[in-house]
C-alpha cells in the first residue's frame, strides 16, 4: 500500500504557516559601507564637518568669552537677589536693585579712581627719571652693583630710556589706533556682558528648570540638587574673590597712604585688579608693589613687604575660609592643576572660571559616579 500524501499545514493569506512563531522580516542593510570609496567620502565628509565645527567655534570664541562671563556674572549676583527675595522683595525688583546698587557703586569708584589714576600715572612717568636717580644713590643700590657689577645700572637705564619714550609705549600697544580700537573693544564688551549678565540673572530660574527636564524623571530630583548646589557655589565663589580683591586693595590704599608711598589710588587698582587672579594674584601683587616701592624709599619697601606678608597669612588663614564657607571645598593639588589648564586654554578667563568648573566635577564625581561604582559588585 502506498502512503498517503501528508497534509500541508494551513497557511495565512501571506504564506506564512499558522502556529509557527512569526519570525521578524529582515531589513535589507545598505551595504554600500563595505566599498572603500564610501567608507573614504563618508570618513572625509566627517572630517569636513569637524573642521568647520572647529572654525566656527574659534570665529565665535569672542562671542563664547562673553556668554560665560555674563552667565558666571550672573551666578555670582545671584546670591544676593536671592537673599532679597528672601526679605520678601519680588525677583524683578531684586534685579533692580542689585544692577542700580552696582551701577551707582561703579559709577562713583571710576567717577573718584579714575581721575586720580590717570593724574597718578602721568605722574609716574614724570617722576620715573628723579625715582632711578633717588634709587642709584641708595644703599640698596650700591649693594646690588657690588654684589651683581655694573650690569645693574645699565638695566636701570636702558628702563628708564623704554619708559620714558612715547613711542615704545604705543608699540606695546601695537599703535595709538590699535589701543584705541582695544579700548573701544573692551568698552563695548563689558556692555554686552551687563547686558546678557542682566537677561541670564532674570531668567536663571527657568534655566535651571529646563536643564533639569532635559533630564529622565527618574533622575530630576538628584539633578535639581546637584544643580542648586554648584550654582550656589559658583555664585558664592565669585563674591568672595570680589570680596577678598576688595580687601588687598583697601589694605595696599593705606599702607601706601601711611607709608608715604607714591600712588596710592592707582596701586589699589592694581591690587583690586590682581588680586582676582586665583592662587598668585595676592603673591604678584605683594611682589610687584615691594619692587615698585622700592625704588622710592627701600625702608618703607621692606615695611610694606612685611606687612602685606602678614596680611597675606592672615587673608588664607581667617578672611577665605569665612568669605569662602558657602563654596565647594576643593584639594590644593586639584585647584592648582585646574587653575594651570584653564589658564594654558583660555588664559585670564580659565584661570577665573577652572576652580569653580573643577569644584562643580569634583562634586558630580561624588555624587554621581562613585555611588555607581559602589553598587557594582
């Protein structure tokens, strides 16, 4: 007997067999990779557009420099806003009164410091001559050029000579029309950093909002306190170098007013100036303004010297950690690295903006990355 013919299974109106598990339909991959013409245009298209990424970014570097100045401006009156606020005075008139607080508060140091600075430095150049000449009839220079030789006084002089002609001064400045045009530059930059500095402090609220829904919910809660935490520091940093720049050129205003020193005013701009730089800004000044000094009465130099040494100690070790309580407290080798990088990156900028940037990544370290590591077995 012959076997009868099996059945086929039912099938659907696609062929499929019924009861069988469905498998996916397969995509078709474009294989057009595997072709090195392909992979040579798509890796040089890429490179293109890194290129151009990199042109734009250094064309708009100024525009980048302002935009972080405003909004680290912004995060250092924040504080004070916030306090009002806290005083039951709504955020907008707030803002109001901290940038009207300021603008008078500006406007009356540059309205007093500004003519006696620019009096003071033309003063200074006329009497750089009599200073060299006091200075070579000192015993601190009779000292130098025994122990040093001649080369001293003719360093004197060769400074004196620079110093004193027009002309070597306006080729630092790469020509009368070139400071002109920097000054006009930084004119019109400190206004639109006020400006954008105005527009961040109003809206920093719902910025820190959306930053915080670009995040999963699950995380909002983490985020939104790593984010109060690290802009109340940023904010609470920036106060307190102005504070602490404030206070070295109050103290080196009478120190060099007691001493009888020349130019008081113009050296506590200076100092007011210097001392935001981080880490070196007080140890500069201290240098600069003990040569400087020096060259009008070395007694009242090493006076100063020691002094300002003193106040120095008394600044790291009483008025920072007060000024400094509401900041993240980062390791002495961290701050000294990020102040190198961010100076070696963006000069004067970097070195304001590294140590609260390297608090902010020491922070999510701990509060991110190392719980993570810890749940893992």
């Amino acid at each position: 007997m012959t076997d009868a013919p099996v059945p086929a299974p039912p099938a659907d109106d696609a062929g499929s067999v019924i009861g069988e598990p469905q498998k996916a339909p397969q995509r078709v991959v474009w294989a057009g990779l595997s072709s090195p013409f392909s992979v040579g245009f798509f890796l040089t298209a890429g490179g293109l557009v890194a290129l151009l990424l990199g042109f734009a970014v250094t064309n708009l570097s100024t525009i980048i420099i302002y935009v972080v100045f405003a909004l680290f401006a912004a995060l250092g009156l924040d504080p004070i806003v916030r306090l009002l606020e806290r005083r039951n005075v709504k955020r907008a008139w707030g803002i109001v009164i901290v940038y009207t607080g300021f603008a008078i508060i500006l406007v009356g140091i540059l309205w007093l410091v500004i003519p006696t600075v620019v009096g003071q430095i033309a003063q200074f150049f006329q009497d750089l001559p009599a200073m060299i000449a006091d200075f070579q009839r000192s015993d601190a220079f009779h000292w130098l050029q025994d122990t040093f030789g001649t080369q001293i006084g003719t360093i004197l002089s060769q400074i004196q000579s620079f110093l004193t002609d027009p002309g070597n001064i306006a080729a630092i400045g790469g020509g009368v029309l070139a400071v002109g045009t920097t000054i006009a530059t930084t004119i019109s930059g400190v206004i639109i950093i006020l400006v954008l500095s105005l527009y961040f402090l109003a809206s920093l609220p719902v910025i820190k909002q959306s930053f915080v829904r670009l995040v999963p919910a699950r995380n909002r809660i983490t985020v939104a306190s790593m984010t109060e935490e690290i802009t109340d520091s940023i904010g609470g940093y920036l106060m307190g170098m102005v504070i602490l720049a404030f206070c070295n050129a109050v103290v080196a205003f009478f120190l060099h007013l007691f001493l009888g020193l020349p130019f008081p005013a113009l050296m506590a701009v200076g100092a007011f100036c210097i001392t935001l730089i981080p880490l070196i800004g007080s140890v500069l000044y201290w240098a600069v303004a003990s040569v400087l000094a020096l060259f009008t009465n070395p007694l009242a130099a090493l006076i100063f010297a020691l002094i300002y040494l003193v106040y120095m100690q008394l600044e790291a070790y009483v008025l920072t950690p007060r000024v400094m309580n509401r900041t993240i407290s980062v390791p002495g080798s961290l701050v000294v690295i990020g102040a190198l990088v961010g100076g070696t990156l963006l000069g004067l900028l970097g070195a304001l903006v590294a140590i609260p940037v390297t608090a902010s990544l020491l922070l999510i370290i701990k509060q991110v990355i190392i719980p993570r590591q810890d749940t893992k077995v």
